[in-house]
C-alpha cells in the first residue's frame, strides 16, 4: 500500500512540475484581440501571475476580489502583471464580462474559451495560480486560502 501512494504522489509530483516552459496559445481579451501565451508576455525580469478562474467557482471569485483589493501596492514593489484566465465555457462564458465590470477587477482578463491552455499546464481544478518569469514556469498553487495572498506575493518578492 505504501508503495502505490508514494507511486501515486511521485506521479502527481511529476505532473505538477512537469511543465517548465508556458505552453503557446492563443486567448482573446474582452475585445476580442487575440493575445499570445508566449509572445504577448516575454518582458525580461518581469513577473507574470495567470490566475485560473470561472465564474461558477466561489474560491476563484474570493481570491480575485481580494487580489484586486492589493494589486496596486504589488505593481509598485514589484515588476509584475496579475492576469485572470477565464476557462467558463459556451454556457457560462456569456457571466464573465458582467462579472468583471460588476467586481471592478483592474487586471487584465483572458478567456480560455476552449480550455487549450488548462489542458495543456494539466490544471484539474481552479482556482490555480501560475506565476511566469522569463517563459518559465516558476511556481504554481491550486486551491485558494484566505490570506494566502500575502504568502503569494512574499514568494514573487523573491524572484
């Protein structure tokens, strides 16, 4: 029994820092504009964070509320940009914009309207955060804690 969990957790380990590099999609912003994965966000030494997000998911919501309420203090102390990455599909996607204007979220917003780039990171569940510097993938976290935040952008300090 031992052996298949620490098997279990190896693979689940492997498949959680499997991925290095941002893999290339498109997404669309509110506009409609077409945005790249690995083009639109290259700036040398500067810090990404994707947050994924629907509107269904309660702890996504909470989290982007409360990362818009410190999102102005991050940006002065740190090189950085926060962008949510919507994967509602056809039958919700239509919740996201009101949602957004509603909230008055001040981060730029990115439909994965086909899940593409879920898939291809391997996220299961949201919320998940991927935070990028230089095209690597430095850290990830799934799930959502209150206060956790603060923890998050402790971790971005650093690189």
């Amino acid at each position: 029994m031992k052996k298949i969990l620490f098997t279990a957790a190896l693979f689940i380990g492997i498949a959680a820092f499997g991925q290095k590099k941002v893999p290339n999609v498109t997404l669309k912003n509110f506009e409609g504009t077409t945005v790249s994965s690995t083009e639109n966000f290259q700036e040398k030494d500067k810090v990404y964070v994707f947050s994924f997000w629907a509107t269904w998911c309660a702890p996504c919501v909470q989290e982007l509320d409360t990362v818009n309420d410190l999102y102005a203090d991050w940006k002065t102390k740190k090189n950085m940009e926060f962008i949510a990455v919507s994967i509602d599909d056809a039958r919700t996607i239509k919740r996201v914009k009101p949602m957004v204007s509603g909230k008055g979220w001040n981060f730029p917003i990115l439909y994965d309207n086909n899940q593409e780039f879920k898939r291809k990171l391997g996220i299961v569940n949201v919320p998940y955060l991927m935070v990028v510097k230089n095209g690597e993938v430095v850290l990830t976290q799934s799930g959502h804690t209150p206060g956790a935040e603060e923890e998050l952008f402790n971790k971005i300090e650093k690189l």
